[in-house]
C-alpha cells in the first residue's frame, strides 16, 4: 500500500513540474514573439524576418501551453482512475 501511495506522488509530482515547465515555456515564447515583433513593426511585410519569427513564436507558445495542459489532464485522469484499484 505504501509503494503505490509512493509511486502515485512520483507520477504526480512529474506531471504538475511538467505542466509547470510547459507553462513557462509559453510564456517565454510569447514574451519572445511580442519583443520580436515590436522591434520591426513599422516594415509590415513577409520579407520581415523578425516580424514572422514574432508571429511564429506567438503562435507555438499557443501549442505549448495546449500540449501542457492536455499532458496535465491526462495525468489527473489517470491518477483518479488508479485510486479507485
């Protein structure tokens, strides 16, 4: 009884320093792509590197927090479901 309680903290610690990671991770993206789009706004055109790095990078960090939070709700669904073993 104690190795599962011990091992279903483990998974649920990694799941949450995961989700947190993640999340971080988008912020960081998305502070990015704003700070590379304000330095270039003024020439609006697709010959922009920064300009579409900045919407490149604003975009993945959309990506990232999803896949987190997605990653997060898998593993409260499957911490419920091995309670109830």
């Amino acid at each position: 009884m104690a190795t599962k309680t011990t091992a279903k903290l483990q998974t649920e610690r990694e799941g949450k320093s995961l989700f947190s990671a993640m999340k971080i991770g988008a912020w960081a993206a998305l502070c990015i792509g704003v700070a590379l789009c304000l330095v270039n706004i003024n020439d609006f055109s697709d010959h922009n590197a920064s300009l579409m790095s900045g919407i490149g990078f604003m975009v993945g960090s959309v990506f990232i927090y999803t896949i987190g939070t997605a990653i997060d709700l898998v593993h409260k669904r499957n911490a419920g479901s091995s309670e109830t073993e």
